[in-house]
C-alpha cells in the first residue's frame, strides 16, 4: 500500500465518526465515574446520533437516490456506508440500552429512580394525574387517523404515542390514531424530588381521557428523523434573514431518514405509521429504553444529586488579568493565552464589556457563531452600538442548529445601531476574532482576540480551548483586512501574518508539513484538532512519515488518516481524549518552523480549510509556545483518558502499566490552575506568576 492514493489507506469518514460516538457512549460504561456523570455521556451520545443522522445520513440517501457511486478517497458507495451504519447502530444499541438499564437501576440505590406510571405507588400516581389534567391533556393533540382525517404532517424529531383503540360500542370496530407529545412539556417529569416518569408513560395511562369512548388496545411511543440540512440559494436571495427563516420551517418537512418505535410494539400499529410514512424497513430502529436520551440532561441537573456528578472546576482569572486595571494597559505591554476551561473565559467577556463603556474606543468588530442565550458579549455589543460607537457584527445564520438563536441577536444588534452581516455568499464564516480600536494619542491602536471556540460563556466552561490577546501591528493589519473583506466587496484575500482559509491555511499547513518531512527524522509534528478528513493533508503527513518524521496527532473525532501503515504511517501515532470536558482546541506545532506553533479555528477538512472562513493564528512568544507545548506533552503522554487508532480502524483504551503514574490531562490542569491561583499573591508580577506556573507544572 506504498502508493499513497490506494483506498486501503483511507477511513471512511462516516464510520470514524461512529466509533468516536462509541467512545463518548463507552464513558457510560466506566464503573469509576459518577453515575450522573455516565448518564450525561448517553446523553450526548444520543444528542450526537440525532445529528448525525439529520444531516450525514440523510445527505448519503440523497446520494443514493442520485445514484453517486463513489463519494471518498476509501472508495465507498452512499450504499456501502449505509449499510456500515445501521449494521455498527444495530451492534451497538445492545451496549447503550446495557448501559441505561445498568445507570437506572444503580440510581435507584442512591433513591434517584426513573420508573413508568405503573410502578410508582398511588400517591405519586395521584401526583402524575394531577399534572396530567392540569398540564398534558390541555395542549396534547389527539389524532384520528381515518378518511376524513387524514396522517399529519410529523415535524423532526417530533415525540408522539400511536394508539390502537376499540369503540366501546363497537368493541369490533379497531381504530387508530396517535397523540402528539408537544415539545413544552419535559421528557422526563419530576412526580417528587426523586422520581421521573417518561412523559410517554403518563399519556399512555391516560389514553382513554384524551380519547373519550374508546378504550386502549396497544399504545407505542415512537419519534422520526427527518433530514435537517438546509439548502439555501444565497445568490438568488434580496433578504438573506428572510431566505434563513423560510429555510428553518422548510427543515421541518425534510425527508423521513429514520424511525424510532418501542420495542415488541404492536405489529398492526407499526403497520399503520409505516402505510403512512413509508420509511424503509432498515430505517426502522426498535428500543427497549426511552427514546430522545438528549433530555436526560433533566435528570442528570438536578442539584440534589450533584454529589453524583464529578466535582465541578471553579475556572480562575490569573496575572495579568486577576487585579483592576485596564485590560488595554495589560495588553499594550504583553501577549495573552489563555487554556479554557481551566482559566476563565470571563476575561473575553471583560475585553468586550470593557470596550463598550471605554470613551476613548471608537469601534467595536466581531464574528460571532454559536453564542448562548443571554450572552453578556453581544449585551455589550449592544450597550456601545446604543452609546455610538461604531459595532460590526459577523453573525453566522447558517451555524447549523443555532440559526434562530442567531437570528434572534442579529435583529437585536440591528435595532441598537450596529452593522450586521449575515455572511459570505457560499461560505460560512467559522473564524473566531474580535478587534477593538481605541483612540490613543491622536492614534489609533487595535487590540485583537483570537479563540479556537466561540464567544459563548457556557460552553467555555466544558469546551477545551485556546484565547490569544495582543496588540500587534501585524496582526491588527491583518484583522482590519479580514473584517473588510467580510463587509465590503475587497479582492484582497491574502493575509500577510495570519492565514487565512479557503486560500490560504491549507497550502501554509501543507507548506510546514513538507518542510519538516525535508528534515527527516529531526522533523515532529504535533496536531491537535477535532478532525482529519481531507486528503490532501493526510498525503502530506504520509510522505512526511515515510521521510521518518516523527507525527503525533490528537484528534478527538473523524479521522480518516490510518496509522501504522508498513511504508506509509509507521511513524504516525493518532490518539483521541474523552473526558470531562469536550476537547475542541486546534494547535499545530511544527519543530523546524520558523515560527513552530499556530492555533486556530479550523479542522483540517474540506469544508473548514476550502469552504469556509476560517483564521489561522501563529504565536511568536516565546513563554507562550511553551505553554501550549507543555499542554500538547501533558495530552500526548495521557493515559487514563485517551484511546489509540489502530491501522485496523479500532480504537484501543489505553491501559495503565501498574508502575506508571496515572495522568489524566483534565484533572492535572485543573490541580495545576488552582495551586497557581492559590500560590499567587494580588501584587504578583506577571513575570512572577510564570515563573511559578513553570515551577508548578513541572512538579505536576
């Protein structure tokens, strides 16, 4: 397999993307987490299959039915691929309703129990009819299904029980129907401080309320996928907010791609969905536990029971921004990184909110993708576009599952007087980067903040990333070019210190990928990232590999690189890190470069590095290099947290040798943060402070 194109080379990336989901749902299974803590991974673990199958799986059917052949370098048809993923979902349903059932029962002896109406007692019953009457049956749907009814339209991800029922003056005549669950209600209701009921198990109990004169036969709750990709036609819109919002109630009427019904459900009721609905057979998935597992999030917040969750990190504000003084001063004599969650992102937050109430500031520009939903930044935002102060605001309508959130602050910002701009026709804008412009001296100054993740506080706080504050002159150059190019028609898309995609991050990473390999076996490459799919780039590690470059590659998703490979990979190693928190940080290192370590906000992936805007930033500090090397070792050198990638596709855990210190990254950086925050002193230095952080993280 020497010849780098051959297929065998190459990871599906749909099936690399299941085993990383397999990974989030193996965390469930650890004995030694918090039984919260396990439920919250099956939590996301069904939150990721829901997209997964709203947008992957539903663009391989379109594939299919446009009948594409071949769709990747590893050569798989749409076919084979769906194929591969309903066999690996089938497999692996076992494990997760294992894993549920297990969770609920050891809950249970921790008096947090989930049961069904039957099983609760009639106390608690009179509790759940009390809440059906005065909750449920007011806004619950019935369905009749019949000539002059006919089957409704089901939005995606819509939650409903159909229902077999007998006249009860016609005990032959069979009739069917369905009640719609509306999403208002909770999943999982509270009937006591330490009990849930699945909302389903109520309804159904109360089936012959919202059906009056009939008596229940067989009930079946079941929930549909639709495909939930847009397609938005930006060259023909004159009001792209108008175009976003027609595409959001267009994505509720998508193509059925899957169906998802109780197991041992009644055979002439999945006769009658399926008359209707017509989703292929192996489209068809049958469940014993509950269905939307994203909900438990219900279960797993509640605070009584936080004890059963892993002990919360307190994120610290450390030098130079831990006292009162003005973050501008800070940063006109110092470059900023900062490592999140670890240290707060409440400093972001501060540059902004600074900004907004600083006289001497005159304009305020960013790019904003997924922000929550009372977001402190774009309230600043508001506050200085309603003081005067020039605001432009890149917001991002097409961030997938965050367009009417976005939406919603577009208008605001609007209202308030900023510039808004809702994207690039056939782009979307992924970049992270603020840029505050101050009047100083009868000169204007910029200072600049480049992230790998969003401006969003909340995730900031289970998100591992990457801050950078400066105020260089290169750097501001570069910033007030891209902010024009996202606002104005400019034909310059070259960026002289950053780099810039969809023209140049990829051939400048390429660029350093082949000036190691030129090094041979001196040259090392660290990439961290959450995914590797395109082949360009995984060529270049290959020949670089070949050249005997020593390759560690910390890629948390997708990857389509196979490692191990005998006269292609050998000298690569790819490990992904799951854990407390969600590793989303991308940082390239490069031994021999002249300037060795970048941090960014793209992926290396076609639609990252060739259809997006993305931002590739290089850190010239040295004390900062150093900072994200010792990170990089501290995840590389993991081995509680981390699996390896095999050259046969699997993923083996890590196992721990018995005389080796165990090192988890996230607990080592949490204990590493707070002894520096404990040590420090309000008159500590800078300098100082990074003297002992050296001293401490050694000793870690």
């Amino acid at each position: 397999m020497s010849n780098l194109n051959h297929a065998q080379n190459f990871i599906n990336r749909e099936l690399s993307w299941l085993k990383f989901n397999s990974r989030v749902l193996s965390e469930s299974t650890k004995q030694e987490l918090p039984l919260l803590e396990r439920l919250k991974f099956i939590a996301i673990y069904a939150t990721n299959l829901d997209e997964f199958y709203m947008i992957r799986v539903a663009g391989l059917k379109q594939l299919f039915s446009a009948g594409v052949i071949v769709t990747g370098a590893d050569q798989k048809t749409p076919l084979d691929q769906l194929r591969g993923i309903r066999s690996y979902i089938l497999q692996e349903k076992e494990v997760l309703e294992s894993s549920y059932k297990q969770i609920i029962e050891s809950l249970s002896a921790e008096n947090l129990h989930v049961k069904n109406y039957a099983d609760i007692g009639p106390e608690l019953q009179k509790v759940a009819d009390a809440y059906f009457f005065s909750n449920i049956l007011p806004v619950s749907v019935p369905i009749a299904v019949n000539t002059t009814h006919p089957f409704p339209h089901l939005n995606n991800l819509s939650f409903s029980l159909a229902v077999k029922l007998i006249d009860e003056e016609n005990p032959e005549i069979f009739k069917f129907g369905m009640i719609r669950i509306p999403r208002v209600l909770p999943r999982f209701y509270q009937v006591s401080d330490n009990v849930y009921i699945p909302i389903e198990s109520i309804v159904e109990e109360h089936a012959h309320e919202i059906f009056p004169g009939y008596r229940l036969v067989a009930a079946a709750p079941f929930r549909i996928t639709r495909n939930a990709d847009m397609v938005i036609e930006e060259e023909e819109a004159d009001d792209f907010m108008m175009i976003m919002e027609q595409g959001l109630k267009l994505r509720r009427k998508g193509a059925f791609v899957r169906l998802e019904i109780r197991e041992n459900a009644d055979e002439e009721l999945l006769k009658f969905l399926n008359t209707h609905m017509q989703i292929f057979s192996k489209d068809v998935y049958t469940y014993s536990v509950p269905f939307n597992l994203g909900a438990l999030w219900e279960i797993v917040s509640n605070k009584d029971f936080s004890h059963l969750t892993l002990q919360p990190h307190n994120p610290k504000v450390l030098p130079p921004f831990n006292n009162n003084e003005s973050i501008f001063k800070i940063l006109s004599s110092q470059d900023v990184l900062l490592l999140h969650p670890y240290e707060s992102f409440d400093s972001v937050t501060r540059l902004v909110k600074e900004a907004s109430k600083d006289p001497k500031v005159v304009s305020i520009r960013t790019t904003l993708y997924r922000v929550e939903k009372n977001s402190k930044i774009i309230q600043a935002l508001i506050d200085a576009a309603s003081e005067g102060k020039q605001v432009t605001a890149m917001v991002e309508l097409k961030a997938r599952f965050d367009e009417e959130n976005n939406l919603h602050w577009a208008k605001a910002l609007e209202e308030a007087g900023a510039h808004v701009i809702y994207g690039i026709t056939g782009f979307k804008v992924h970049a992270k980067v603020t840029q505050v412009i101050r009047q100083e001296n009868n000169e204007l100054k910029f200072y600049m903040h480049f992230g790998t993740g969003n401006y969003n506080a909340s995730t900031a706080r289970v998100y591992t990333d990457v801050s950078f504050f400066t105020c260089r002159e290169d750097f501001a150059k570069d910033t007030t070019t891209f902010f024009h190019i996202l606002s104005g028609f400019s034909k310059s898309k070259k960026l002289n210190t950053l780099s810039m995609s969809p023209t140049q991050i990829k051939p400048k990473l390429i660029a350093l990928i082949v000036n190691e390999t030129k090094m041979g076996d001196a040259g090392h490459i660290i990439m961290k990232m959450n995914s590797l799919v395109d082949m360009e780039i995984i060529k270049a590690l290959y020949n670089a590999s070949k050249q005997g470059v020593k390759i560690e590659l910390i890629i948390r998703g997708i990857c389509c690189l196979r490692p191990g490979v005998k006269g292609v990979s050998e000298n690569i190693r790819v490990k992904s890190i799951i854990g407390k928190y969600l590793e989303h940080a991308r940082i390239f290192y490069f031994k021999n470069a002249d300037v060795p370590f970048y941090i960014s906000s793209a992926d290396c992936m076609p639609r990252n590095l060739e259809r997006r805007l993305e931002l590739m930033t290089p850190i010239y500090e040295k004390s900062l290099q150093e900072k994200l090397f010792e990170m990089l070792q501290l995840q590389i050198n993991d081995n509680t947290l981390s699996w390896e990638l095999q050259s046969d596709e699997s993923y083996v855990k890590t196992q721990i040798d018995p005389e080796d210190k165990i090192i988890n990254n996230h607990i080592i950086l949490e204990e590493y943060i707070n002894k520096i925050y404990k040590t420090l002193k309000k008159d500590t230095s800078s300098h100082q402070a990074e003297a002992l952080a050296r001293k401490l993280f050694k000793e870690s």
